[in-house]
C-alpha cells in the first residue's frame, strides 16, 4: 500500500461520516471528523495495516493494534484488507479478524469476525469475507470461511455460520435469509 492509497481510503472513510445534503451533491470531508470516535478508530486500523504492509516497519503495526484496543475497545488485526468507506458507529467490544472486508461497509459494537476455533497463525481460508455494503448489527457473530455478499444486513445478536449471498437480510441463531432486498442503494 503507498501513501496515496493510504490517503484515499482515509478520504474515503472520513466521507461517510459527512454524507451530501442532497441527492448528486459531493460529500463535505470535514477534516474536524479525524478526532471524531468513529473515525479516530478506523484511522488506527488503516494506519496498523500500513505499516504492517511495510515489513520494516511492522512493529509500529502492533503500537496502532493496541492503541485502538486500549482507547476504543476495538480488536482488528493487521492482516485483515478493508476496502474504502468503513464506518465503525461504535467500537466497544468489537473483534475483527476478517479476512477481507469490502467497500462502505458499517460493523456496530459487539461484532466479532473470525474464525470458528482458535487460530493462532491466522489462516485466510478460515476467516470470514465481507462483501461491499454489508450492515453488521450490534452483538453479531460472523464466524468460519464464509463469504458474506454485496448489501446484506446482518441483524443484531446474528450468529452466521453459513455463507450469503447479496441483498440478503440474515438474522437469528444460527442465523438466516429473511428478506432479499430490492432497491438497494
């Protein structure tokens, strides 16, 4: 990842806490949301990960790792990739040990993304995959080498075992398909 990736995922992010006041209009990237706490977290991952990337550099992966673990209650590793857009509501509890995670995607507190048993080498193949829009409810539990789809809501207190596909709105324990959605945005 080079500095300018860095910046535009950061610009990216820091866009969905200032969304357009009307439809067509470019979003207001207020520079004041960096020390805001839904957006100071995110910067900790994106910062983690950039300096995981750079082999050299890697201890100062675990400074941003524990930094964000100890002033937000946020767990996210290094080796996770988080696409542009990421929006953490509220971080208190939240574990995240995803293989990858999409575009714009919202994870509220509570949510743990990992891997069924303990894993301590980090295998990808036992990580979940979050698609581009996702809604993770507060509480839910996304567990294994599943693949969650484009523009799925997963509810709250959701236990998912099993993979989704897109527009899906998946809840319960363990957790299923309720709805597809139409129009999605």
């Amino acid at each position: 990842m080079t500095i300018n990736e860095l910046r535009r995922l950061l610009r990216a992010d820091l866009a969905r806490l200032s969304p357009p006041q009307k439809k067509g209009e470019l979003p207001l990237i207020k520079w004041r949301n960096v020390f805001n706490p839904r957006f100071t977290p995110v910067l900790m991952i994106r910062l983690s990960r950039y300096f995981y990337l750079i082999p050299w550099l890697r201890p100062l992966s675990l400074l941003f790792t524990w930094f964000s673990f100890f002033l937000f209650g946020i767990e996210c590793t290094a080796k996770c990739d988080v696409g542009p857009g990421l929006m953490l509501p509220h971080t208190s509890g939240t574990v995240i040990g995803a293989s990858r995670i999409g575009a714009n995607v919202t994870i509220f507190q509570g949510v743990t993304l990992g891997a069924i048993n303990a894993d301590m080498d980090f295998d990808l193949t036992l990580r979940p995959i979050l698609g581009d829009g996702v809604l993770v409810g507060a509480g839910a539990k996304i567990l294994g080498g599943i693949t969650i789809g484009n523009n799925v809501r997963v509810g709250a207190n959701a236990v998912v075992l099993d993979s989704f596909s897109q527009n899906a709105v998946v809840v319960g324990i363990p957790a299923k398909a309720v709805k597809l959605l139409d129009n999605v945005i």
